[in-house]
C-alpha cells in the first residue's frame, strides 16, 4: 500500500509536469506564428529609413482590439519604440538584448499579473539596401492559462485522491480475502492442538493445497506411527508367550536332552526373529518428514535390473510400458521398499513373463501395475490380503511379509494398493499415487 501511495504521487507529479511542460511549449508556438504574421505584414515607413507593421495586413484580431491580452511591439536597433498594436493601451517595460535570430520565451509579471512574453531579433534591409536591427516582441495575458492550470492541477489531484484511496481500499479487501486461507489453517491448527479434529479437514486454494496435503500426510503417518508403534508391541508380547511358556517348562527341568537343548536353541532363535520383525514394523514409519519427489521409473529400472540378474536362471521377460517419468511424492527408502517388494513376489512366483505398465486418470492420478503370469491367488486369499487387519506375514513364508511391510507403507503415504487377478492368469497389482 505504501508503494502504490508513492507510486500514484510520483505519477501525478510526472504527468503534471508533462502537461505543463506541453502547454507552455504550446504558448511558445502560439506566439511564434504570431511573430512570423507580423513579419509578414512589415512594410517601409513613409520615410523609408525604418519599417513599420501595415494594420490592413494583419489577420489577428486581438492585436486590434483594446486591451485583448495579446499585444506586439516592433523596436529599432537603439531599443526605441517604433510601433504597437492598437491592442496596448498601457506602456511595457523595455526589453533585454536579444540575440539576433534567437527566441526568447519567458513569463514575467506586470501589473501585478503574469505575461508570456516572446522576443525576436533579426536584420531588415533600409532604404539603401543596409541591414537594419530590428526587435519583435509579443504579450500575452496569461491570467487565463494559469487558471486553466489550477483547476487542472485541483482535478488531477482530486482524481489521484480518490483512485488511490479506491485501490488501497480494493488491495484491503483482496488481501483480506487472500489471507482468509491462512486464517483458516490457523484455526484448524488450534482445533488440532485440541484435538477437536486430526487433520485439516477444509478446502483451500491451489496455492496452498500442497501445504495442508502434505501437513495432512505428516499427521497421519505421526498418528499412524504411535498406533502400529502399539499394535507391535502388543504383537510382540503375544508371540513370545508360546516361546516364553515352552523355555520356562525347559528351565524347571534339571536334565536336558540334546533334543530339548535343540528345542531350547530353536525357540530362542525364533523369539530373536519375532522381536526383530516387530521392531522393525514399529520404526519403518518413523521418519516422517515431508518427502520430496521420486523418480518411480528409475526406481523401477533399477530394481529390475537387480532382479534380474537374481533371478538370472529363470529367464523372465519385463515388458515396460512405462512414461519418460512419473513423480511420486515418497521416502526413496520406503519407495525401494514397496515396489522392491512387490517386484520381487512378480520375479519369485512369476513363470516367464511380467508386464510393468502405468495409467493416468481423469482424477489426476497415476497408477503403477505390475502382472506376473504365475498361479497367482484366489479370490479368497485376495480378499484376505486387502482386508484391514488381517496379516498373512505371520502365517505364510515370503510372500505374507513382504506384502504386510508394503501394506503398512503405503497406508502411510495414502497411496492406494489394488490385488487382483492379472489378465496373464498371475496377480496383478497396482499402486495408485496423485500426480505431481
């Protein structure tokens, strides 16, 4: 606001310079023409020693009108008076002296009122042929352009009033209007605080919907961390109350076969896996910052080049139909994570073929679908992997843990995660991600 008030100020000082600057130039020509008409009208005095201004030759009526504001003089080379309009009925000053062939323009007071006055010197031939010095001079009233120039100055500035204060009351409502979004977050930042609400719940502008996505992102991962951070510690007490009951049976016997020594040995080990498997799930979401985008193609090209070489004796074929890049919103850890796995399964349960291909919706979304052409999973098994709660990692080999860890990372990001039967007769999955 203070630099529109200085820039409409400024602006109004140039233009009013400009308009002054035209007008006295416009004076200055007016009064040019002027000179060159009198000029016109010069002829020989009676005597022929001098010149003087022929009356029937001039056309500017003011000049023989009384007191009509606009006035000439015609002087000899000894400053002397040799004629005037029959406008003057009152005596000017003398003049300077006047460089010969030189205008002079300059706005003087007299009478206690302003005049505009032009001097011209040049040379006229006499009577005998000899250049003469001769000074034209004309007044005129400028009463009225001074009047003129206040009441432009009175609604130039007038005008610059009140558009300024029309802006600046336009630029407090458009700011006021602008920041109501950020009014907004803050008053769900209070009921967060509260605990009125878990996220911003809201519509905001395309400006700032990236914010409040990725704050709704941070919060649910840091809620989603506390929540699975005591689910596994409540799995973690659950599985090692059958290898805990089996050692605490073992301890109260004082002779120990090679057998049960083996027995005591494998349950330790098995309580190692448990409580290593269950740490990790509970610290796998706990780096919550707000990522930058990845590269889900490159991720893709080097995770199937690694696979490949893995996987070398079984000569699987990947077909990519895949764009130059597709950004995914993501910890390029927890990226590796999820599509190394789901890879992997394509790579370990496939039989010659995997089809790697994405999608683009109408819903600015992109989608990443990986086909393999093994026995894939029946329905109920797909069913039994989609449904919340259910863990196939602590039933199965492999394919169950893999598939909980993905599971659990991408319920973090928001990412949604599709299985189904794949057109190959495999599995196919899809990750579905917004488009950035």
């Amino acid at each position: 606001m203070v630099v529109l008030v200085v820039f409409m100020v400024l602006t109004a000082i140039a233009l009013e310079r400009a308009v002054v600057k035209r007008a006295l130039q416009a004076e200055e020509d007016g009064l040019q023409l002027l000179i060159y008409s009198l000029l016109g009208a010069v002829d020989q005095d009676q005597q022929g020693q001098s010149i003087t201004v022929s009356g029937d030759r001039l056309f500017e009526p003011s000049l023989v009108t009384r007191n009509s504001g606009l006035y000439a003089l015609l002087y000899d080379q000894q400053k002397r008076e040799i004629w005037r309009s029959e406008s003057i009925t009152v005596g000017f000053p003398a003049i300077g002296v006047t460089e010969l062939g030189k205008w002079e323009f300059e706005i003087v007071e007299y009478f206690a009122a302003p005049y505009f006055r032009l001097s011209f010197a040049l040379q006229w031939p006499d009577v005998n042929s000899e250049l003469q010095r001769y000074d034209v001079v004309v007044w005129r009233n400028a009463v009225g352009y001074f009047d003129q120039l206040s009441r432009f100055r009175q609604t130039l500035w007038a005008w610059l009033i009140v558009t300024t204060v029309l802006l600046l009351a336009v630029m407090y409502i458009v700011t006021r209007w602008s920041l109501r979004p950020l009014q907004k977050i803050g008053l769900e930042v209070k009921a967060i605080e509260d605990q009125q609400q878990t996220g911003f719940e809201q519509d905001y502008p395309d400006e700032i919907a990236p914010l409040t996505e990725n704050l709704n992102i941070l919060l649910k991962r840091e809620q989603y961390q506390r929540e699975r951070y005591r689910n596994a510690m409540d799995d973690l007490a659950h599985s090692l109350k059958t290898p805990l009951a089996v050692l605490t049976g073992l301890s109260d016997r004082n002779d120990l076969s090679q057998s049960q020594i083996e027995t005591l040995r494998e349950q330790t080990d098995r309580m190692n896996q448990i409580v290593s498997y269950q740490l990790q799930k509970a610290t796998s979401v706990a780096d919550i910052r707000i990522s930058k985008p990845v590269d889900l193609v490159g991720i893709v090209d080097k995770l199937v080049s690694a696979l490949e070489k893995v996987y070398q004796e079984k000569a699987v074929r990947v077909e990519r139909n895949l764009p130059a890049q597709m950004l995914l919103r993501m910890d390029e850890g927890d990226c590796l994570e999820v599509v190394g796995n789901l890879l992997d399964n394509a790579f370990k349960y496939g039989t010659k073929r995997i089809v790697i291909e994405s999608l683009e919706s109408e819903d600015k979304s992109m989608t990443l679908t990986i086909e393999d052409d093994g026995e894939g999973l029946a329905a109920a098994e797909i069913e039994q992997i989609l449904n919340r709660g259910t863990r196939l990692d602590q039933a199965t080999e492999g394919q169950g843990i893999g598939l909980a860890v993905v599971a659990d990372i991408v319920e973090s990001y928001n990412i949604g995660l599709d299985f189904r039967a794949a057109r190959t007769g495999g599995l196919r999955v899809s990750l579905k991600f917004p488009r950035i």
